[in-house]
C-alpha cells in the first residue's frame, strides 16, 4: 500500500492540456501519484478539493521586493505572503529597487542574506545588466542567476548606486556576453530619446494628468525598442524576453521574430488586461506604471492575443513603494503596480469565469512557461508525477470584493481594491507543505528556499 503525506482529493485537476478530476498523492515535497481514488492508509491526511480546481502555483518571473535597504517599501517576508495568498509558489526577485542593486557577486549576496529565512515561497533571482558591469555577468551567472534584467529607458532613481538604463553599446555587448551564458536577457522595452522628449514637453506645456503622462509613453516607442532589441539579438544569437508588453503592435512584432527562428519570449501583466486608461485617470497613481496602462481598445485586442496563445508569460511586475510616493500630482507619483496578490485570481477570474478562455491555456502563461523558460522546469511549473507539488486551490463558483483588509503587501495600496474578483484562492501549498489558508490566512514561518538555474535534468537546483 501506498504512504503519502497528502492526498488532495477530488480536485478539478488542472493538467497541461486538460482539466480532469483526479486525486494528488504526495510525498516528500513532490507529486508521487495521479489517479481516481487513490487508496492510502486511514492515518493519511486529506484535503478535500471536491468542486474545487487545483492549478500548479504561480510563477511569477517579475517581482520587486527591493532588498536589501528598501524593505520599507516591500520586503520578503510581506511581499511572499501576499504571493502564497494570491496561490503563487514561486518567484522571481528583479535586480532593482534594493540596494545595491544585484549588478555584481557581492550584491547578489546581500541579497541572498536578506531573502535567507524570509520568504514563505520559493525565489529565484535576476541579475541585472548595467553600464560598466560586463565583466560582472559570469561570475553571476556562475552564481545562479536566471537571466539578465536590462532597461532601455531610465528606470528612474537618485545616486550612485542605482540601476541605469543601457545605451546601445552596453546593449549589444551584453547580449554578446549573455548568448556566451546561455542565459536569458530580459528587457524593459521603451525608447528612451522618445519618453523623455515627450515627457519634458508635457511638463513644459503644464499637461500634468494622468492621460497626460500616457501620451509621453505611446505605443511608438515600445515598437521601436522592440525593433531594436530584436535586431541585436539576431546579430549576437542573445535570447531575448521582453517583460511588460502592453501593445498588440509589439506583440506583432515579436511574433514575426519568432517565425523567423529568434529565440525570443513575450511578457504581459494582470493591469494590462484588467484596466484600461479610464481606470487610470479615475484611480490615480495607484494605477501608474511604465509602459502605461492604455485604452480599452488596446485592453481588447491584448484579450484576443492572450486568447490565441501570443503570450508566453504572464507576471505580476509587483513595483510597491510606500503609499505616500503614490500621492500628489501624478507626474511625480512612483511608478509601479502594486498587484502580485491578485494575479492568479484576475487571470482566472477575468479570463476564464467571464471570457472562457481554456484554464489549462491560462496556467501554461502563469506557470508553465515561466519555469520552462527560466531553468526550473521540470521541478516547477505543472501538476506533473515528479514535479514539486506546487499547488494553488481555487474556486471558480464564488466571487469576492477585494478590500484593503484582505491585502498582505506592506502598504496596503493597489488599483483593484473595490473590484470583484471573480474567483478565489481557497489554498496554496508549497512542496506539499499548505502555506496558506483562505479563512486563516498565511502560515506564521516562512519556508520558502532559493532555487537556482539549472539545465540539469530536474529543473532548478536549491541553494
């Protein structure tokens, strides 16, 4: 007879290419058996996810936690419970907004000391690409990074220390490096000779509101820092996974590159999809982002695309600061998305519940492909015999306002406070282990363990 440490029972599994009831027998950490009624010893704990689905945890390949300095603005520890709480289980730390920023070995150590024994999921980490760190880049890679992290705009921030925008020559001798690595470069795609002309033109004329600010941000200029990169990468072989596209026009033009052979992936984010322009200018700086959030037209055709499967990946880019630097005249506002607890929830919520798209199309974007693309599959990624049993338990026949209250960020700020949620996380489990529970809350320890890159049969290795 079989031993488990947990059975989740009855669930509405969510597999790669079908939704079907099965049981999940689980021991050490790992999914061991998929069946109908497994049969295990009475002793065995149950979790009965009868009427439930079951869906592999969220990876989330964009988040901002800003450690080590910045854990005032967010922390680990604050940050990952709101990820358990919204059924991710594992993700990805940017190189930006800590300090230092992770441009360097040492820097990624701070890093790791702040993370060690904080975060209540499993965490990668991005390096970051900058002016003058070339030589920087293998001794990370060596380190476990997963990628690369580059802006083609400026990211904005005072002082020395701070992560810089690339210009051209840093760029492609970047993706020079990388392609040596084997490594991913991931990019903040906007150019930046047109958002700062625009931008200081606005300011000069007083256009100061929100459809203000996104009027210096077009779509123009994502294309043509698209183009750009796009052009590098066929030049140095560099692969390429642009975070945060919010225009159809982009996502064209990546996917003609991907005809063409170029190994390159397509990010887009929950706001892009959950707001349009007319939310901004209603909500305010909470809703303000780079690349802004854009017309409920472009909202469309970015539904259409995600249906047809023109996205790979799906990710949070949670950029929280205190809520005072999301007040006052929204030019000066920070620019970022406080959104990572909700991810999973507006994604099935929105794209299943209201528009049908397919749930096993919608954990391809907010699993699979993140983990597939970023080293840690096979181990992440998918309910799979011999995966991590990564599990996030929702229910699709209940729907919720989110309030203030129900968010575990350290500012209780973000753009869908006052929405209906049209689906919620019930459970999460972490390498079988329940790390949050939808009437009492996250687990008070965290558990969650750095996984680094590998190409190792087995996915990702832990630290």
């Amino acid at each position: 007879m079989n031993a488990w440490d947990l059975v989740i029972r009855k669930g509405n599994v969510v597999l790669r290419d079908r939704v079907e009831q099965l049981d999940i027998g689980i021991r050490d950490g790992k999914i061991t058996a998929l069946g109908e009624h497994l049969i295990c010893p009475e002793h065995t704990p149950v979790f009965d996810a009868e009427h439930l689905h079951v869906m592999p945890g969220m990876v989330d390949a964009h988040v901002h936690f800003n450690e080590p300095a910045l854990g005032h603005w967010e922390g680990f520890r604050t940050g990952s419970a709101s990820l358990a709480a919204g059924g991710c289980t594992t993700y990805i730390d940017m190189p930006l907004n800590g300090v230092p920023p992770t441009v360097r070995v040492s820097a990624l150590e701070a890093k790791l000391a702040a993370a060690r024994g904080e975060s209540h999921v499993d965490y990668a980490l991005w390096g970051g690409l900058v002016p003058g760190n070339r030589e920087e880049l293998r001794g990370l890679a060596d380190a476990g990074v997963i990628g690369f992290k580059a802006f083609m705009s400026n990211p904005g921030g005072e002082g020395e220390d701070i992560f810089r925008e690339v210009d051209d020559t840093t760029l492609f001798e970047g993706m020079q490096e990388i392609a040596k690595l084997g490594l991913v470069l991931a990019l903040h795609a906007e150019s930046e000779d047109i958002v700062s002309k625009l931008g200081d033109e606005a300011r000069q004329a007083g256009r100061s509101g929100a459809l203000d600010f996104i009027a210096t941000r077009p779509v123009e200029a994502e294309v043509e820092a698209v183009r750009r990169a796009l052009t590098y990468a066929e030049q140095t072989g560099c692969k390429l996974h642009f975070v945060h596209i919010s225009s159809g026009e982009a996502v064209d033009i990546i996917t003609e590159a991907k005809a063409k052979g170029l190994d390159v992936t397509v990010e887009t984010c929950p706001h892009y999809l959950a707001l349009t322009s007319e939310d901004v200018a209603r909500i305010g700086p909470v809703a303000k982002c780079a690349p802004p959030i854009r017309s409920a037209q472009h909202n469309e055709r970015l539904w259409a695309l995600l249906a047809a499967g023109r996205f790979d990946i799906i990710a949070s880019d949670h950029s929280p600061s205190p809520t005072s630097m999301k007040e006052g005249a929204f030019f000066d506002a920070w620019g970022g998305i406080s959104g990572a607890q909700s991810s999973l929830e507006l994604l099935v919520g929105e794209g299943y519940v209201r528009r049908g798209i397919p749930l096993p199309l919608l954990a391809k974007m907010l699993a699979l492909e993140p983990a597939r693309r970023f080293g840690l599959h096979p181990r992440k990624g998918e309910i799979a015999v011999g995966a991590d049993a990564d599990l996030a338990v929702v229910n699709v026949g209940t729907s919720y306002t989110l309030q203030a209250g129900d968010l575990l960020y350290r500012h209780k700020h973000s753009p869908y406070v006052g929405r209906e949620m049209l689906c919620r996380v019930q459970a999460t489990f972490m390498r079988g282990k329940q790390v949050y529970d939808e009437g009492t809350g996250v687990t008070p320890e965290p558990g969650g363990d750095w996984v680094q890159y590998s190409t190792a049969i087995g996915g990702g290795r832990h630290g």
